[in-house]
C-alpha cells in the first residue's frame, strides 16, 4: 500500500492517455481544492474569479507555501505539491472561477472552485479549513436544516453548469462532501440531468432525512470513508460506504494524504476494507442517538460552551485547539467554573451521559461481532467436513 505521494512517484509522469483517469486522481483534485490560492496575488492579476487559468501558476516556491498555510499539516501537504509539481500527468490541469464568503458574524466559510482535468470539469468544493468560523459552521449541521455553505454551493454548482454547458462531476472533502451531495440534491432538474456523478469523500450527513434523495439518485453518488472514520459517519446518511484503508485512525484518518493505495491494481484503486472498526462504527450509533437523547436545546448549549472556551484561550486559528487539546479545555472550563458553574456542570453531565451511552454501543456491537465471525467459522468447519 502507499499514499497519494506514493501514486504520484509511481505514475506522475504517464498521461491520462496511458493510464486512465481514475480514484488517486480524485484524491488529487480534493488535495488541490484545499489551496488558498485566493491568498496569491496571481488571482487578482488573472481574475480567477471570472477565468481559468494552468495550475502550474501557482507552483512556484514562493506562492506554494502562501498558498498552503491553512492546511492542518502544511509541510505534508507542502510535500504533497512538491511531487505534484514534477508530475507531467497533470500538466494541463486548469483551475478557476473561484467563488469566497467568509464571515464571521454569519458563521460561513466557503470556496468553490471549478478544475479542468482529461477533458473533465469537477465543480468542486473546499472542506473545513484550519479558521475557528468554518468549525463554528459545521456544528450548526446538527443544529440547522440548511448552513449558509450549502446554499452557496447549490448557487455555484448551478452558476457553473449553466456558464460551460457541459457535463460535470462535483467533488468534496470533509464538510465540502456534504456540500456537494447538497448542491445535487438540492438543484434544478436541468442542472441534475448535466452531473455525471457526485463525488462525497468523508462528508458528514444532514439533520434531515435523506433516504428518498438517496435512494432516488445513489447511482450517481459516490461516498467514500477511511475505515476508522470520525466524520461521514456523522449524522443521518444512508449512503453506501466505499470504505478504503488509512496509515492513521481516528480523527487523523480524515486526512487524504492518509488514504492508502492498491499496489496490486499499480495504485489506481483506493485499498478497501469491508467494514469500519468497531470504535468508529460504535461512535457513528452513539452521536446519532446521543443527539436524539439530548435534543436541539442541549446541542445548542454544548456549541456555546466549546466556543467560550476557544475565546477564552484565545484561538484564532483551531490547529492550537488540536496541538494541545487537553490542555486547553482544562483551562477553559476552569475559567468558565468561575463564572457559570451550572453551565461546565452541564457539560460534565452530558460527557458521562455520552460515555455511558458509547460503552453500552460498544458491547453491544463488540458480541455482534464476535457472534458473526463464530458463525462464519462454523459455516467453513462445515464446507470442509
């Protein structure tokens, strides 16, 4: 198995001609949407967000590194367009129509924009980045119907089909999947007819309901989640799961650069696993049902409480919040004891409320398991009597 930089240093150089677009290159463009190119002057000067323009641009030493500081790990990612950058496969890969809304009093962090790639368009959608307002955003998924993103990208996604009269996939990591399912299920008749297909890598689901949507559209949708995932099993989504290996578990398997490649298919392929570990499957029940248990109110009220504490630490940028966790909701919480008591009792309420409720899925998943694996080797002991 090997990561994405594995795939690039093994097959960078063979045009799409030779090797056939396929799933690694999906992964490349995810990666490439996650640049703030908005940060580089180059998109002023060619007015990406009315244009296109090579990718190449942007690959110089200099605009490289502006353009990937809100990546959670910049030098990995750094290292990612290295290798990209002697890749001769993606020479002719164009990018632009950048659409930005970032503010903080509406709690909105978007940016879409648009690739050309093998005479494919991927209208395409940026994920979560490292700013304290686009996590604020994607707790409102639990508390909000529609977040302000959702709306933006059904408006792009529209723009963008309409502008090139073309057929087009839509594609998106983390938060920006979510947004492109919505952007699809959510759009005019004609605009739906021109999507190919509907890329969701690790996009958390909806508050409502969506099996219908599901149902009515899954063969133009496409879900894929590392095998200890943390954030597409979040919330309702009845999607069927392409669930693919990652060098990490837990939160860190959200990372693309993680995602673990087939060497026996010359890393064309993601490597599948057939289900998801039992401590992400156990979470994926347990928030589902720890949010019904709860209700809305509580939600609300856990949203508040967390960011009080990234105020009272001072962060601006939530990468400082992951480096040292513990640490700063310790001195949070103590700082909010002083002041509302009742309101860090709460919290601590609703922690034990959400472990019990973990350790019971736990056990209960942990036998299931167990009985499947007893039944499958008692039906082997059979086939070889």
């Amino acid at each position: 198995m090997a990561s994405i930089r594995g795939f690039l240093k093994q097959n960078g150089n063979k045009s799409f001609l030779d090797f056939p677009f396929c799933e690694a290159d999906l992964i490349v463009i995810a990666l490439l949407s996650y640049c703030n190119y908005e940060q580089s002057s180059i998109t002023k000067n060619k007015d990406l967000y009315n244009s296109f323009t090579n990718i190449r641009d942007f690959m110089d030493e200099n605009t490289k590194k502006r353009i990937t500081n809100n990546f959670f790990k910049p030098n990995e990612f750094l290292s990612f367009l290295e290798i990209f950058n002697k890749s001769s496969r993606y020479d002719n890969v164009e990018l632009g129509f950048f659409e930005e809304n970032r503010s903080n009093r509406n709690e909105i962090q978007f940016f879409g924009l648009t690739f050309f790639i093998d005479d494919k368009i991927f209208v395409t959608f940026r994920g979560t980045d490292r700013s304290v307002v686009g996590w604020q955003e994607d707790f409102d998924l639990v508390l909000k119907d529609v977040i302000p993103s959702q709306e933006e990208a059904k408006n792009y996604l529209f723009k963008m089909v309409n502008l090139l009269k073309k057929p087009v996939y839509v594609l998106g990591h983390s938060k920006g999947g979510n947004l492109a399912y919505f952007a699809y299920y959510f759009n005019d008749i004609n605009v739906q007819d021109m999507v190919v297909k509907v890329y969701n890598l690790d996009g958390p689901g909806f508050k409502f309901d969506t099996k219908k949507l599901y149902k009515k559209n899954k063969e133009k949708l496409v879900k894929i989640v590392p095998h200890d995932d943390v954030v597409g099993i979040l919330l309702n989504d009845p999607s069927e799961l392409i669930i693919c290996k990652s060098s990490e578990v837990n939160v860190n398997a959200h990372d693309l650069l993680t995602w673990q490649f087939d060497f026996f298919n010359k890393y064309k392929t993601l490597t599948r696993t057939k289900e998801l570990t039992i401590y992400s499957e156990t979470l994926r029940i347990t928030i589902n049902e720890f949010i019904k248990e709860i209700g809305i109110d509580n939600v609300k009220d856990v949203k508040t409480a967390i960011f009080e504490i990234v105020k009272i630490n001072k962060v601006k940028d939530v990468i400082y919040i992951y480096e040292a966790a513990l640490k700063n909701i310790y001195n949070g919480l103590t700082e909010m004891r002083k002041e509302n008591p009742e309101q860090v009792k709460q919290m601590e309420q609703l922690i034990k409320q959400f472990l019990k409720l973990y350790a019971k899925n736990f056990r209960k998943l942990e036998e299931k398991r167990r009985s499947s694996v007893f039944k499958k080797f008692s039906e082997l002991k059979e086939e070889l009597k």
